[in-house]
C-alpha cells in the first residue's frame, strides 16, 4: 500500500515553537491548485492509495482542500487532513467548515495538540473539531506532541477527561525543536523500526521519509527526486527505488538501533536518543552513511545485535 504525506503550502497561522516543518524565517510555499491535481492523478496512476495533507496549515486553503480531496476521492484515493484546530472557535464553525470535506469524500482528520499549540489555539477548539467529526461521521484522532514531562500532565488529562481519541507523538528535535532541551531518557533497548512512508513538499522535492527527513541536508539521503517535469511513471518509478533501497529497507525491517549497533555505537549511547536524532546521526554524516551504503545488502541483513 502506497501512502504520501502532501505538503500543498508551507504557510501556516500558528508559530509553534517546536514545530519540526519550519525554521527560524516564515516560509509562505504553495503548490498551484492545477499543478496539484496533475501531481494528485499521477500519484493515483502509479499506485498511490493514500494521501495525507499536511505540511503547514492545510485549512488555510479550504475550497482549494476541498477541490483535492473530492478528486482523490474519484481516483480512489483515502484522504486525511492534518490540521491545528485554529478553524474550530465554535462547534457551529467546527461543522461548518467540516461539511464541505465530509461531503467531498474527507476519511480523517488528524488534529495536532501539544502545549505548544495550545499556547495559540484554546484546548476547545480541539474538542470542537473532534465533536464535529463524530457528528459529521468522519474518523478523527488527536496527535498529542509530547516530550513526556510533567508539564504536558494536564493537557493529557483534559484529552481524557473528554473521552478524546489520541496518541502521545514524540517530539520531533528539528525545525524549531532543534536547539531545545532533551530531557533525559528512560527507555529500553528498542528496535526503532520506521515504517517512513513519503513526503512530498510544496516544492516538490519527494522524500522518502515523512517526519525529518527533509532536514538531513548534509547527505540528502531521504531526497527521492522533484516531481516538476514528472509523468506517473517516473514517479512510479521513484516510489518502487524506494521501496526497494536496501538501506531504506534496514530502517523498516531491521530498526535503527541495530544499525547503529552495527555502526559501532555503544548500546548505552543508542538508548539516549530519540529516533529522528538516532537517524541523523546515522544517515547525515556521510562516513557511516558510506559504511551502512556499502553494508546494506549483505553483510548488514545478517546483523544481530
């Protein structure tokens, strides 16, 4: 099943300090509306069943979010929408602005919350847009961005005490996250495997991964290709090398923690970063990505940690 996360604009109405898709400068990229159906059947064409709107603040855009969710809906294409809440002020304006989607063929919405949104958008507009969706019959589920501190305690309460769908979402240390403090870990050796479907940017950069990959600028290493003069089987194309790479393939199958135990580090450094840091450390300097390149199709795949 072929699944891509779709950057339509990188222009969002919140400034969330740890937001992972945005750097220190406002950065305002929109695909063309024409340009984005094009890319949208193309996508449908070479097998893609499932598109994700994400990126800045889709419902900035809402007759354009419409227009791509109804034709995705014709190509048989399931739809998700990734959005703030900052919409849903009222339960009349949650409805309101939900309809049109429903009606177009909207599967989810993925609501973002963590204390950093809600530091610019009231905890009720999350229970409205979620209310709006079991009214309306449209899934939901509340990603709740937390770096497990006590300090993210009450807003986990106020999704409970609501009865809400969610799920605590690692913070992401990239973007405006990049420079802010870890707190310490307290894990277990885990595998860290990363089912890393495709990102696809307003620019029309392709990355292989969804989450930071597309701040791995030494190596650019998640850098599939730009779709701009692409037809759907030269993105068919990229998609199936993607799936294909044997290295990309480790990073599904195997788990990050077994290759950077392969790539000599020590088990009690592995366990003190997170995954998105433990892959850059991996795949952005490019000796060990070299030495993991070289591995990936043999001596790799018999690794055991």
């Amino acid at each position: 099943m072929r699944n891509i996360a779709f950057g339509y604009s990188t222009r969002c109405d919140l400034r969330c300090g740890h937001c992972v898709a945005a750097g220190a400068l406002p950065d305002h990229r929109k695909m063309e509306l024409a340009q984005a159906k094009e890319i949208i059947c193309n996508l449908a064409a070479a097998g893609v069943n499932g598109i994700s709107f994400t990126a800045g603040e889709p419902m900035l855009y809402g007759d354009d979010l419409v227009h791509l969710v109804a034709l995705c809906r014709e190509l048989g294409i399931y739809t998700r929408v990734v959005t703030n809440s900052s919409w849903a002020r009222t339960a009349d304006q949650a409805r309101l602005r939900l309809e049109p989607l429903k009606q177009s063929g909207l599967r989810q919405l993925r609501l973002s919350s963590s204390r950093w949104h809600q530091a610019q958008v009231p905890r009720a507009n999350i229970l409205h847009a979620a209310q709006a969706c079991l009214q309306a019959g449209v899934d939901y589920f509340i990603s709740f961005v937390t770096d497990f501190s006590m300090e993210d305690d009450g807003h986990e309460q106020f999704l409970r005490d609501h009865s809400l769908r969610f799920f605590p979402e690692p913070i992401i240390y990239a973007g405006r996250a990049e420079e802010f403090n870890r707190p310490a870990l307290h894990t277990d050796y885990q595998d860290n495997r990363c089912a890393m479907n495709p990102y696809l940017a307003p620019d029309l950069n392709l990355y292989a991964c969804c989450d930071a990959g597309s701040h791995f600028r030494t190596t650019n290493f998640f850098l599939l290709g730009n779709l701009g003069s692409l037809d759907s089987q030269a993105i068919d194309r990229l998609l199936t090398a993607s799936e294909r790479h044997p290295l990309y393939n480790c990073i599904r199958f195997l788990g990050i923690s077994p290759l950077a135990s392969f790539a000599g580090f020590a088990a009690s450094e592995i366990v003190t970063h997170r995954k998105c840091e433990l892959c850059k450390k991996l795949f952005d300097v490019p000796e060990t990505l070299h030495r993991l390149q070289q591995a990936a199709g043999g001596e790799l795949q018999r690794w055991r940690r």
